[in-house]
C-alpha cells in the first residue's frame, strides 16, 4: 500500500488521529498510561479498527480475534508517521531546488 494513501486513512481515524505513539517514555507514570489493565506486564502497542481501541498482545487473543478486527501494530503507525514526516521534508527540499533552477 502507497504510504501516503495508508498516512491518509490513519489520520482520518478517530483514534489514531489523537493517539501518541511514543512508547520509549521512561517515565513511571507515563509508562504506567501504556500498560494494559488486564495484563498489566504488556504494554498496549496495538489497535483495533472495529472496536476503536488499544490494547495489548495477548488482549488480541482474548477480544480481537474476530474477522471483523483489523489490528495495527502502533509501532509500525509510529515508523510510518517518521517516514512521511522524512518524505515531506524531502520533497520540499526537492521543490525548493527546482524553483530555484528554474
């Protein structure tokens, strides 16, 4: 899938529009944000597109299972938000570029 259209569904979804990704906080009461109520030992990486929530790995086995779930790492969200963010960056240094050549 062309990164671009994936960044564009990702930012049109109610959650993942509004959810931030960075998972390498080392503070105890943001990391404590990011553990799963349920199983408390797993951080809560993943999406579900049909239940419109974020979760942890094993809650993936328990209540997201069905064919109707569509589950997103959100470290893979994260990567692709980086790499658009470097795509913009270059293609304005590209149009800068042409302008000034032209």
């Amino acid at each position: 899938m062309n990164i671009n259209i994936l960044y564009e569904v990702v930012e049109k979804d109610p959650v993942l529009a509004k959810t931030s990704f960075d998972f390498e906080a080392e503070e105890d009461e943001q990391l404590a944000e990011n553990l799963c109520t349920e199983h408390p030992e797993r951080v809560k990486h993943f999406y579900c597109s049909n239940h419109l929530t974020i979760f942890c790995r094993e809650c993936i086995k328990l209540h997201h299972s069905d064919d109707a779930c569509f589950v997103v790492d959100l470290y893979e969200i994260q990567r692709m938000r980086q790499l658009q963010q470097q795509n913009m960056v270059k293609n304005q240094d590209q149009a800068r570029k042409r302008n000034k050549n032209a």
